[in-house]
C-alpha cells in the first residue's frame, strides 16, 4: 500500500484546489451556485484560493483579503444552506485524503470544519442561512 504524502509545498497547495474545485464545479447542487449565481472567473479565482490556504497551511503570508463580504453578497443572490456546507465538506476530505495525509493534511481538515462553522453562523447571524 503507498503511503500518501503530506502538504509540504504551495505545489501540493495548487494540485489539492484545483482538484477540489474541478469535483465542486461539477457537483449538482454546489456547481450552479458557484457557475451560475457566483459566476467565478476561475482562471483569477484559483489562484485566491491557493494563496488562502498556502498561507492557512505554510504560513506564506502571501493571501490578503476577507472572504467573507463576497459569501454574504451571494447568499443574498441565492438561499446558502446548511447541507450546502455539509457538501463542500464532504467534497474537502474526499479530494484532500486522496492525495494526502499527515499532519497538514490533518490541520487543513480542521481548519476547512472550522471555516464553515464560522461561516454559516456569520451567514445566520445576518439572517442569510436558510434552514430547510
């Protein structure tokens, strides 16, 4: 059985986003809200999302920004639900242990649970989680 390796460089970084991203493109109820209501330029977007984590998991310090304004403007376009979260989660671990494992890998699992959290209770707080 091969062992798997950790996230050690922004390389690993790169392959885990767009490998994560390719599964939420095409996933029946993520993809059109990331497709269609966010309308994500990809080819600017990716490269965000691998500064964010290189800086969450290799401390970079190369992401700048608060991603957070960008989620409350399209929930406010399109009802964002719990079971959305539990998806891009589920997406998450499934792309990450294909690829990975060790210590990175483990602390990038946690980190993804912990953004969600903090993401839909900011989205509840400002009344745009919708429960069912």
């Amino acid at each position: 059985m091969m062992t798997l390796p950790d996230i050690t460089t922004e390389a690993d970084v790169a392959l885990f986003v767009a490998r994560f991203y390719e599964r939420i493109r095409q996933d029946p109820d993520l993809g059109p809200i990331f497709n269609t209501v966010a309308q994500v330029d990809w080819p600017t977007h990716l490269p965000n999302i691998e500064r964010f984590w290189s800086t969450m998991l290799l401390n970079t310090g190369t992401y700048t920004g608060n991603p957070m304004p960008v989620h409350f403007n399209l929930a406010r376009k399109t009802p964002i639900r719990p079971a959305h979260f539990d998806q891009w989660l589920a997406l998450f671990r499934q792309t990450l242990t294909e690829h990975f494992a060790g210590e990175r890998t483990n602390e990038a699992l946690l980190r993804a649970q912990g953004i969600a959290t903090v993401m839909q209770g900011r989205l509840a707080g400002m009344d745009l989680l919708v429960e069912n």
